[in-house]
C-alpha cells in the first residue's frame, strides 16, 4: 500500500489500513522513509535531466553503446 500511495489514491479504508499497520510495524515504517527517498532522487534526476543544455558525455555514451551491441550479440 506505501507504493501504491505513491502512484495514486488509497481508498478510505486502505488508508486507515495503512496508518494503523505503520503504527506497529517499525519495519514498514522504515521501508516508507526509504521509499520516499528514492521518489525524491529519481524525481531529482529527471527535473536534471529536463534542463536546458543537459548531455551525456561522450565516454558514457559509448560505453553505454558497446554495452547495448554486446547484449544484442549474445
């Protein structure tokens, strides 16, 4: 249900599920704060990567070539 949240819109009783389950698990909780994180980093990423003048370096680009082609070959 935390990653569920995330994409969209828990119901009522989905959403009390979840606070009453967050409330007893430490576990879960963690997982929550975790989850988060990484939301904000890819969302991050890609707010960087949408600006103006953004571009792979050119060794990456052709690692990242060689990488594909070696995949396709196998």
């Amino acid at each position: 249900m935390i990653d569920k949240k995330a994409t969209s819109r828990l119901s009522f009783r989905e959403t009390i599920e979840l606070h009453i389950h967050l409330y007893g698990c430490s576990f879960c909780r963690i997982y929550k704060k975790q989850s988060r994180m990484i939301n904000e980093m890819v969302q991050a990423l890609f707010r960087d990567a949408m600006k103006p003048g953004a571009r792979l370096d050119e060794k990456f680009k052709n690692e990242l070539q060689e990488r594909i082609e070696e995949e396709l070959n196998k």
